[in-house]
C-alpha cells in the first residue's frame, strides 16, 4: 500500500501517519519525492483497508498495490483450481464443460426432452431453474419443491449433473440436498450471507457475476465461499450493465484471460444473459472458447415461444446441436477438447 501525502503536509503529519502504521503491526517506508512525501507500507497480509490512513490528517491518497482477494488469488495459489461436479470436472485440463438446459425448469415432459437432446449433443451438465429470481413479482417464479422430482427423474434417465439457483437459505437447503451444484446468481453475487451458507457445503458452486460488478467485486465475493472451506468454486461470466442497448447485457469476454491471470478458478461464460438473443449465442459461445474459457452456460429450450422465462435467448434444439458440431474445431485451435 502507498500512502500519498499532500503536497503542504507538515512533518509531523507524516509521522502521525507513519507510527500508525506501526501501531498496526506494519512496517512504513517513508520516500521524499520532488513533490511531496509518500510512505510506502509493508507487511499487511489480510486485506487492510485503506480506509484506515486516508482519514488521516495530511493524507491525499492511499493506493492499493495487492488485491483485496486472497483465497481466489493466483499470487497465493498457483496451480489451477479443478472443480469436480460429481465426476464432471472443470478447469485446468482440455476438456471443455457444457452446462445446458431451459431457463427455468416447467413441466416433466419439457426438462425429459430438454435433456435427452442436450445429452445427446454432448453436454454434461443440465441447466435449469427450479426457483426463479424475476424482474416483475407476476411472472413465473418457478417450479420450486415440485420441480425436485422431475430433475431427479431427468438424471436418473440420462446421467446429466444438474445445477439449478438457490436463491435464499430455504432454497439453498433443497438444491444441495438434490442437485450437483449449487447456482448462485447475479442478483445475489453479494448476498453475503448466501454465500457464506454456500461455502459451508461440499456443494460446487457456480457464482456468477454481478451485473455491475468489477472483477475485484467478483473474485472478493468467491473469497467468502472459499473462506468457510468449500474449495469447489466456479466463475460464470453473465454480462454486465453498459451504455449498450443492442444485447440485453454485454457480454465481457475479456474477463476470461484477465481471471485466468487473477485467479486460479475455472470460469465459463454465459453467452444466453449475455446477449439476450438466441442468434447472438453461437457466436458468442465460440468466442467464448476461443478467449479460453472453460466452459459455457447456454439456455435451450424445445418450443421457446412458449417457454415461461427467457425464450428469446433460448437456442431451439437444432441451434444447439449445430453450434455444439461447430465448437470442436474452435476448441482444437486453443488446445482444448469437448
Ligand atoms: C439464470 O441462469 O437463469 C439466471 C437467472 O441468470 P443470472 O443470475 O445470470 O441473471
Ligand atoms: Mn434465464
């Protein structure tokens, strides 16, 4: 950490500053530049807030020269994170993992077709909600408790791992209780409480990202999960909030190599809330590869017209497997498998 002083900052203020820094524990360094006077910081170790030296008298600025992150931090971890989705594994390695599924699960019939199609063009893990966090209180919220028996009926028929959202602590119980990973969506990538409930199961997580939230938001948030013991996290990449009205989010695929520099957890990009039109999602979905993602999130649907959420961004059957033929060749070209 650096300490900017003002320019008119008197001695003694200087050394007010600097014994707080010893008071902390920590070791200041005071430099003279031709301006004015900066005392560098050493020795913090859990994320000092800076908060703490820019009241001080004298003090312009503090600046922050590690992340506020630990346990997500590759400087702390160098070796990638492999997260195993009960024997679907993501990270690290070739392989690629596609998640599939409607938005929101509706009936039986609709998650039965749903997954024998996806499974058959080769993903591994099925998406889908069974509680549904929605704009509006009037639209379908989900199947909740009613939905458990279809997803376990689809896995026991097609193998498939399910990962669906919790989206408070109620929910959280049931989705570790029947399904392969818990979802923890945008809206609640800093329900704090939630995720610290979250890392207190042996559930994999999928935490994506915030709508408005920077990738130190993001990677700060995955740190409560990790802290209470659950090492199991997965990043997704949802799109964020711009100035851009084209997509309904943008989808910030230049996240990808910037995490895989930050941290050491597999991420995997949701190009279907990323763009919100299923004619966007293909392209996006290579791309996706191509940036080095380890994985995507795409919402299908057998009859979007009539799906209950989000059925403009959801590919119909046959997009899904055209695009699922075209990823190989992407993937090849990175180094990577489906
Ligand atoms: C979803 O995956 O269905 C969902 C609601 O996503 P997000 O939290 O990214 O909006
Ligand atoms: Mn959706």
């Amino acid at each position: 950490m650096l300490i900017l002083m003002k320019s008119n900052a008197s001695a003694e203020q200087l050394e007010a500053v600097a014994s707080r820094v010893r008071e902390l524990g920590l070791t200041p360094h005071p430099l003279q530049s031709s301006s004015r006077s900066v005392v560098g910081v050493t020795g913090e170790r859990n994320g000092l807030d800076p908060a703490v030296f820019s009241a001080l008298a004298g003090v312009s600025k503090v600046v922050r020269l590690s992340v506020p992150f630990k346990l997500a931090a590759r400087e702390f971890h160098e070796d990638d994170t492999v997260v195993d989705v009960n024997g679907v594994t993501i990270g690290a390695g070739q392989k690629l993992c596609v998640m599939a599924g409607p938005c929101s699960f509706e009936s039986e019939e609709q998650v039965l077709t749903i997954a024998r199609t996806v499974k058959q063009a080769g993903a591994t893990v099925m998406r889908g909600g069974l509680f549904k966090p929605r704009t509006s209180p009037f639209s379908f919220q989900g199947l909740h408790e009613d939905g458990v028996r279809i997803m376990q009926r689809a896995r026991e028929e097609t193998g498939l791992r399910f990962v669906t959202e919790a989206l408070d602590e109620r929910s959280l119980e049931l989705v570790i209780e029947h399904a392969d990973m818990i979802q923890i969506g945008a809206r609640n990538m800093q329900n704090f409480t939630l995720l610290k409930k979250a890392g207190q199961s042996k559930k994999p997580v999928l935490l994506k990202r915030g709508m408005s939230a920077t990738l130190e938001e993001w990677l700060t948030a995955a740190d409560y999960v990790l802290s209470e013991g659950n090492p199991q996290v997965v990043l997704c990449e949802r799109g964020i909030r711009t100035f851009a009205t084209h997509t309904r989010n943008t989808l910030d695929l230049s996240v990808v190599p910037a995490v895989k520099e930050l941290s050491h957890l597999p991420i995997i990009v949701d190009p279907s809330h990323g763009t919100g039109y299923r004619n966007y999602v293909p392209p996006m979905a290579l791309a996706a590869v191509a940036a080095g993602a380890d994985g995507i999130m795409v919402e299908v649907h057998n009859d979007p017209a009539q799906a209950k959420s989000d059925g403009a961004q959801s590919l119909f059957i046959e997009q899904f497997q055209q695009m699922m033929k075209q990823i190989p060749a992407v993937a090849e070209a990175v180094g990577r498998t489906l």
